[in-house]
C-alpha cells in the first residue's frame, strides 16, 4: 500500500466534501436533514470511507455513524473525533462535515503507515447538531452523552411527524436510545475540528486555531406593551409607543454588550396594529446573548434588563420577558490546549487561542469527558451560507495539525 501525502488526502478530503454536498433533500441547494432518506445515504457514503480507512463502522441507537481504529491494547480508552454530517436548509458544504471527514483522512494515514496508538480512537458524524428538523439542537451527541430527554419523543417536524415515528421510519428502535450513551470511565477525551465559522482567523492570516471555550447562550422574546393610538391626534408627550420602547431597546442591548465585551443579537421584531397612521401599541423582539464567561453574560444581561426597565417607566410602558434558551458555557480542557500549542508550534504556527461563540457538539460531549476543538480559518468568516469556503492549504494543515495532536497525545 503506497503511503498518500497530506496534501493529497486533503484533495481527497475536498472531494469527500463535494460528494456530501450532492446529498440533498432540495436539488438547488444542500438541505440534509437528521433521519431522513438524505441523512441514511450520507451515513452509507461516509462508512464506505471509514473502512477503506481501516475502521470497524456502525449506526448508534440515535442514528449516528460511527468508526472504530482500534487501539494497541483491547482494554485502552478511547478518543472520540467527531462533528456533524446534518445540515441547515441551503447550507455551505464544510460546516460539520469537515471534521469528520478530517478525521477519516488522518486515520487513513495511521492505517496505511500501520500504526496504532496506545488508545482507540472513535469517528462520530453526528447525525444532528443543527436541530433543524424538530428544533431541538445537539440530539445526536446528547444521545452519546446520556443526557437524551424522553420529552424529545414528542417534537414533530413541519410534516407533524414525531421524532418517534421518524426513528422507527429510519430503522432505529426508540427504547433502545440509552444504548447510544458512551460510559466516561471508558473515555480519554473528545477532540472536534470544525470551521471558524467567523473572521477571526482570516483576518489574524492563520490557517488554524485552538479553541478555548464555547460560549454559553441565553436567548429571550420580550414583549414592550404599550397604548395604540392615531398617529396624527395624539401629541407626541402623550404617546406610549411601544416600538419606540423596543427601538430604544435594541440600541441599548449593543451599547452593552460592548461594554461588557459579550455578543448579544436582536434577530426577530415585530410590531402592531402595523399600520401606517397608527401608533405602535405593543412591540415584540428577541435577544440572543453569549460569552465564554457565564458570570460575566448574565451581567451583562441584569445591566439590559434594567435599563430596559428604566426606559419603560419614562414612557409609560411595560415589558415582560420570557426565557426560550438557556445554554451555559463549556471551557475546553487546559491539558489539551496545551497540547494543542505545543503541536502548532512544532509546526512552526502561531498557538493562537480564540473562543467560540457558535455552538457546537462538543458543549453536549464535555458532560461525561474532557473536550478540545481546532477552528479552521473559512473565508470570508462565512458560515451557514453556499458561499462557506475553505483551502486545500489549510485543510492539508488541519490533518497535519490532527495527526500530530493524536501521535503527541499517545506519548
């Protein structure tokens, strides 16, 4: 068997990609969805990989694909690499799919060099981190994690199918979920290479990144009430217009989110009547709010909702607040960070550290072992877009990358 350089299994990896990005529930675009037709092709592709890759494969009781490289010892821990092979509706082809087609490639590498490490090593594609079918994220890596919620049963997709019934539709037995719970005693951490999904490193002109932390996220739909009125009767000390409370609102939630160095994001408002020539009587929008620091969120947060109420109280409005999300942060191990430098410095890379404030499968993953991620730079910062793009020179250094932080790990 003749030995593939880096740079070509990083071709091959972008190839792996394109094939992948064909894989779609809407032929304009890639739209693949957890237990759908598309995501069981996908699986199917993917294990093909996995054992030319010389990997043992098989599909959890959540529907996750998974591949085994075994270790030197029967009774060795395990390291488990992994991300995401779902996708958002008209997604960009390397979101989730990269790392665990990264993976692959690295293991290929072991496995045509003949060598095998002093633990096992696990490829996960998560069948569902985006939860965009049923709404609930991170379903496939919860389900490995133990933290599966029986209440999950009875979300239902825009077709008013049940994730039950669309388990028995996939061939999966939904009473056997707990069997797809890894046990942490058996675990030596879980390492995940994803895209930036951000400017951050193309605008430092590095290639790779470590991960420090994923930001922990609070998410609220706030409803300014307020009284509707004529637009040309009513004199403007006199009004209580609850847009205008909203408005103010949403300025404040940037002024202090840069304060406090935490992101926070108005995505969705609305307003009524809605009409033209009448004052807004009640004003709805949500906040999205997140930092690495969950201390330092929520003070951010206790800062907003108060002001917020202070300006309620100068014109005449109420707010009610309703929490829709609640996500606390997850740090990733120091001990591998600190392999993770040692590895891009070998390497002759800058060890830059950056947080990241999308979610990710290893937040559900650090509940039962230690988690680490690598962040590959993506042009443009662009993500969740057809636009996502990345380099053949930068994945070929993220298997690089990978591959030293497997052989320095075994040391």
């Amino acid at each position: 068997m003749n030995a593939i350089t880096t740079e070509a299994l990083a071709k091959k990896v972008m190839d792996w990609c394109d094939q992948l990005a064909a894989i779609s529930s809407n032929p304009e675009n890639i739209s693949r969805f957890y237990l759908t037709p598309e995501h069981k092709r996908c699986n199917t592709l993917v294990a093909q990989w996995m054992r030319e890759a010389g990997m043992e494969t098989w599909v959890d009781a959540a529907g996750n694909l998974c591949g085994r490289y075994g270790a030197q010892e029967a009774c060795a821990k395990t390291l488990i690499l992994a991300s995401h092979l779902d996708s958002i509706p008209n997604a960009g082809a390397y979101d989730g799919i990269l790392g665990v087609l990264i993976a692959i490639a690295v293991v290929e590498q072991l496995y045509q060099n003949n060598i095998t490490l002093p633990y096992a090593i696990d490829i996960i594609g998560f069948g569902d981190e985006e939860g965009t079918r049923f709404g609930s994220t991170l379903l496939g890596s919860r389900a490995v994690a133990g933290t599966w919620n029986p209440a999950w049963w009875k979300l239902k997709d825009r077709a008013g199918i049940s994730l039950q019934k669309a388990f028995i539709d996939f061939g999966l037995q939904p009473e056997n979920i707990h069997s797809a719970a890894r046990n942490p005693d058996d675990l030596l951490a879980y390492l995940e290479v994803h895209i930036e999904q951000g400017p951050v490193l193309e605008d430092e002109n590095l290639a790779l990144g470590i991960v420090t932390a994923i930001a922990g996220a609070r998410r609220f739909a706030i409803e300014i009430q307020g009284y509707a009125g004529h637009a040309g009767t009513v004199p403007m000390p006199m009004r209580k217009d609850a847009l205008v409370g909203a408005a103010l609102g949403i300025v404040l939630v940037e002024d202090v989110a840069k304060e406090f160095n935490v992101v926070a994001t108005v995505g969705k408002i609305e307003c009524g009547p809605g009409a033209v020539n009448v004052i807004p009587g009640h004003a709805k929008f949500t906040i999205d709010i997140r930092s690495g620091d969950d201390q330092l969120r929520d003070q951010a947060l206790a800062k907003i909702q108060h002001e917020l109420d202070l300006i309620c109280i100068e014109r005449n409005l109420t707010a009610s607040w309703n929490e829709i999300h609640n996500a606390p942060a997850v740090v990733c191990a120091d001990w591998m960070q600190s392999l993770q430098a040692s590895v891009l410095c070998d390497m002759n890379l800058n060890p830059y550290k950056l947080m990241s404030g999308a979610g990710h499968d290893a937040m559900a993953m650090a509940d039962i072992c230690d988690v680490a991620m690598y962040f590959v730079r993506c042009k443009g910062g662009v993500s969740h877009h057809p636009d996502e793009l990345v380099t053949v020179e930068d994945v070929a250094l993220a298997i690089e990358a990978l591959g030293n932080t497997l052989k320095k790990l075994a040391q």
